[in-house]
C-alpha cells in the first residue's frame, strides 16, 4: 500500500507471535491482504479520533514571512522571537512553483530577504514527537532543542534558528523539521490498529468470528474494490472494545469532525495542490 501511508509498528499479538507474522507476511497471498488490512485500520481510527493520532511524520520547512515573494500568501509555520525586529511569522503550510517546481513551504529565496536567526518557531500543530530536525543539511542532536505549549520547538542549545532558507535545496539539505502532527504511534494505537485490522483480515475470509458489523458488504483483492455501508460505520466502535478504548481516549467527547474557530475578520483561501 504504498500510496497510503500508515505505522509499520501494528501489534498483531492478538493473532500471531512475531516469527508467525513474518511467515504471513512473506506470503505472496497473505501478505498484501495484511497491508490493506493495516491500512484500513489505522486510516480508520485516525479518522475516529479526528486525525488526532499522527499515522506518519510530515516534514516542514520554516521561515520567516518577511522573506516571501512579494505579493504572495506563501506560509508555512510560525516564526517568532529573537533578534528579529518586528515579529516574523509563518503561518499555514501551503505549497508554491519554483522553477517549475512544487514546494511546500512559504517561499523564501536566497538573496530574497535579509536574513537573521529566532529562538523559537511555532509548527503546524498538535506536535506528536519530533522525528528529526536538521540545520543546513545537519541533523540536530535531540538536546538541542525541545517542544513547548504543543507547537513551539525551542532551541536550547544557545543557538537560534535561521529565519530564511534556500528552498530549491532537498528537504534534507536545509532547515527541515520532521514531526508527527498528533500522536505518535504508541502501544495502545499499535494494539487498537493490530485488533481491527484482524477484523478486516477476518470479514475478508468471510469468517464469522469477525466483530466488525456488516458495512463490510464485500472486499476483492484482485480488483482492488472494497464496499463499505457508510451509515453501519460508527457502530465498529463499541463492537471492539480496544478500539473504542483509543478512540474515547483522544475523542473523549465522540466529535464527528474537528471544531473550527473561524474570525470575518480575518480570511484567507490557502492554496493547495490537491
């Protein structure tokens, strides 16, 4: 399932030890019917939980917006602080063209704008875990810096962030950040996903040990379809109590879609790619 990104760390305990797992997966029958199963299973209680669970890290490239093409809306993260005058700041992550080329990130260029450093930058949030920051290409020991009030990475190791970056450089050869937005993968999400992804595998067999209601009205493998009774969707969360566990854990109020706060005074159409 490479087009759909997902946690390679599911917890099929449930069903398998971890040496019958690795047979399974090596079999050319089985083991793509265990990667649509992984990935209906984390898409789904990452859509449950309001996207509140982070399936796989993003990467974002801060600066300032002062440093954006004029005339531009270019964003991407919040930058503020240090010795920078009048407060830069990033704001939503959107994607440009540079030399025909697509680039999420706010836009800076080299020679665009006269650079400086910040000691903190605010990041597209809930941050989860950082997986990795690098600084011109160097990845940044995990001490040099740390995360506060949810979205504010902080650098702590006497040094500052540079405000503007070259973003024709490869996302590993500038000033890159690389998080979850929400939670990491853990052990209860590993269980939860490893459980309902057993259901999937069973309601494909048609087996009737599976606790998944009948939404599920078919799946091919062959022909990639998969049928689904969106109305019958909620009702497989209190049929498996481990997934219900995780979603009341990070949607304890059971939203149907996250709350927006938004201001007439203040409007904006970001621009997307898809």
């Amino acid at each position: 399932m490479a087009d759909i990104c997902y946690p390679p760390s599911t917890d099929w305990s449930c069903r398998w030890t971890a040496v019958e797992l690795a047979a399974q997966r090596a079999d050319p029958d089985m083991g793509p019917k265990i990667e649509v199963a992984e990935a209906f299973a984390w898409s789904l209680l990452a859509a449950w939980t309001l996207y509140r669970i982070g399936t796989c890290p993003i990467t974002v490239r801060p600066c300032a917006e002062r440093c954006m093409p004029v005339g531009r809306t270019y964003r991407t993260a919040i930058a503020r602080g240090g010795n920078v005058g009048a407060a830069p700041q990033i704001g939503m992550l959107n994607p440009y063209v540079s030399g025909g080329q697509w680039y999420n990130a706010c836009g800076c260029r080299p020679g665009g704008c006269e650079c400086d450093t910040l000691s903190a930058v605010e990041l597209p949030g809930p941050v989860g875990g950082i997986v990795e920051v690098r600084v011109d290409g160097v990845v940044l020991a995990p001490s040099a810096y740390k995360v506060m009030n949810g979205n504010r990475l902080v650098r702590t190791d006497g040094e500052e962030w540079p405000v503007c970056q070259d973003m024709a450089l490869a996302d590993d050869a500038g000033f890159s950040v690389t998080y979850y937005r929400g939670a990491r993968p853990n052990m209860l999400t590993n269980v939860a996903a490893g459980v309902l992804a057993n259901e999937y595998l069973l309601a494909c067999a048609n087996s009737n040990d599976c606790r998944l209601p009948l939404y599920v009205t078919s799946m091919t493998r062959s022909g990639e379809s998969y049928d689904l009774d969106p109305q019958a969707l909620a009702d497989a969360i209190p049929a498996i109590p481990e997934v219900q566990a995780v979603v009341r854990i990070y949607n304890p109020a059971g939203l149907k879609t996250p709350v927006i706060v938004a201001s007439p005074d203040v409007y904006r159409t970001p621009t997307r790619t898809a």
